[in-house]
C-alpha cells in the first residue's frame, strides 16, 4: 500500500482525532480556572476547536507543521539506515533485503502515524496546561493586561480581560475583578480592542 493512499483512509479518523485533542486542550486549559467548558459549549464549538487552537497563532501553527514534518521525517530517515540494528530495533524493521518494498512501506506509514500521534498529544496537552498554568497564575498576581472594553445591551460598559469566546458565551474578567464572568453573546452589544499592539 503505498503512502499517499493509507493517509487517504486515515485522514477522517485524523480529523476525529484533532477533534478529541482539541475538546482536551480546552477542556485542560479551563479546568485550571474552574470552568467546565463542555458545559457551555455547542457542538459546532468543539467541530472546530482544533482549527480555532492552530490558527490563534503563527507560532502555534509553525510548531504544529515543524511536529508533522518530524514525524514525517524520521521514518524517511530510518528507511535509509535500516540496515544499522539499532534502527531495526526501534522501528520493528528488519533489513530491505528480507522484507519488500510493501512492507518496509507499511511499516513507516504505521511509525509515522504512532510519532505523529504522541506529537500531536504532547502538542495540545502542553498548549491546554502551559496557557492555563500562565492564566491562573496572572490572575492570582493580579498581572492582567485589560485590551477589551465591553459595551452591553444595557448600555453599561466596562474593561475586561477577555479570556476566550465561543459561539455562545464570552469569558472575561472585569478589571479590579478576579470572579471570571460568563456573559451569553446576546447581552454583549459590541466589544471594542482598546489596546492593538499591531496597529501601533
């Protein structure tokens, strides 16, 4: 089976896969400010959770490419020393001239998707705990940088620190507030960035 055509047949179980990792980071980074986010999200939210995780930011997307090009790598780097032992014992490859070109195939297409699998894992579990790690940690310090500026349907308004929304809810902070909010999209009239570094 050539490689192209298996990365055909394991491209719907890769997606279903970047959806679970995706409901993990989210569900990791809000555990450790006390939100159950399944609770208040919809199903389209988690349908495209992995997609909202790579593209929040360049280097999260370079980082994702650089974890598949590894793993893409490194089983093209073994298929080319697979004669050395140490190489037939990580791999399970025995020697090109004992097996056939099919099968030592097979046999880096199963390696690639086994290392792509743990990277991606790693991948989002550290984005889920790194970024909830730093956010609990700039509310308990009190170090938050308020940008966004609340107006509701009330005509109130207030600055927040915007933690994340989703088709449904905004969670935010209030400034000289640590209590996190969860307001729905309706009653939130507009949201002004008070503070874009990319346009100064």
């Amino acid at each position: 089976m050539k490689f192209s055509e298996s990365l055909q047949k394991i491209l719907p179980f890769g997606y279903l896969f970047l959806v679970v990792m995706g409901i993990l980071k989210e569900s990791v980074f809000y555990y450790q400010i006390g939100i159950n986010i399944l609770k208040y999200s919809t199903i389209m939210d988690i349908l495209i959770s992995p997609i909202a995780t790579l593209t929040a930011h360049p280097i999260i997307l370079i980082a994702l490419i650089l974890v598949i090009v590894f793993a893409y790598a490194l089983p093209t780097f073994l298929s080319k020393q697979s004669h050395k032992s140490w190489v037939q014992k990580i791999s399970g490859i025995k020697s090109k001239d004992e097996v056939s070109s099919e099968e030592l195939s097979e046999n880096l297409t199963n390696l690639f998707i086994k290392y792509l699998t743990i990277g991606l894992l790693a991948f989002f579990l550290g984005i889920g705990i790194g970024e909830g790690i730093g956010l609990s940690k700039k509310i308990k310090s009190n170090n938050l940088v308020y940008k966004h500026k609340l107006n509701y349907s009330s005509g109130d308004s207030e600055q927040v620190y915007l933690i994340n929304t989703n088709s449904v809810y905004y969670f935010y902070l209030a400034k000289g507030n640590k209590a996190i909010k969860i307001a729905p999209i309706g009653a939130i009239k507009s949201i002004e960035l008070t503070d874009n570094k990319m346009l100064k």
